[in-house]
C-alpha cells in the first residue's frame, strides 16, 4: 500500500515521460519516475507541502516540482489522489486546460 492513487490519466503521464527520456537514456528515465514516486511517498505523511495554483484550478489542489516535472495532488483525498504529472515549463493555460479535463 503506497498511500496514494493516481487519476488514470495521471498514470499515463508517467508512461509518456518515462518514454520520452528513455528515447535518449533508459536509466535517467528510471531515476526521473523513482524521484516523482519517492516525492510522492513523502506527500502522504505531509500532504499539505507544495503550492496551491489558484491561476490554474480552483479545487483544493497542490502542487509540487520534482526536477522539471510538476505534480498536482488532491491533499484533502485519502489515498492521497494523483491529479496529473506535466512537465512545469508548459503554458499555465495549458496545466489549467489539463486540471481542468480531470475533475
């Protein structure tokens, strides 16, 4: 048990970014999703760290940078829920675009 749970979308935000750095280095990509993982570990027991986005969503999420890769939680959920994983240099309409496809 891990404590948190992903929107199916959000999974298959991992799959894309796993895929795309291992185009390159397999092992780099690894170590990316086992970055994401272990910061998300550490959000269960505080799941109140991180920012909120008011310019992005109105729900009562939070979001926190793992090296490039924003991940958007919903602290109040139990599992903690895994909103979305997107890469943070992404156009800020485009994140509340992507928010907002997953109510």
């Amino acid at each position: 048990m891990t404590g948190y749970d992903f929107h199916p979308e959000a999974l298959l935000d991992l799959d894309e970014i796993w895929e795309f750095i291992a185009g390159d280095n397999p092992a780099a990509a690894d170590r990316v999703i086992a970055d994401i993982l272990g910061t998300l570990d550490k959000l269960v027991t505080f799941p109140n760290q991180g920012h909120s986005r008011p310019d992005l969503t109105s729900r009562p999420i939070r979001s926190t940078l793992v090296r490039e890769y924003l991940i958007a939680c919903a602290p109040d959920e139990k599992p903690l829920w895994v909103v979305a994983v997107m890469h943070g240099r992404r156009s800020p309409r485009v994140m509340a675009a992507i928010l907002r496809g997953r109510e």
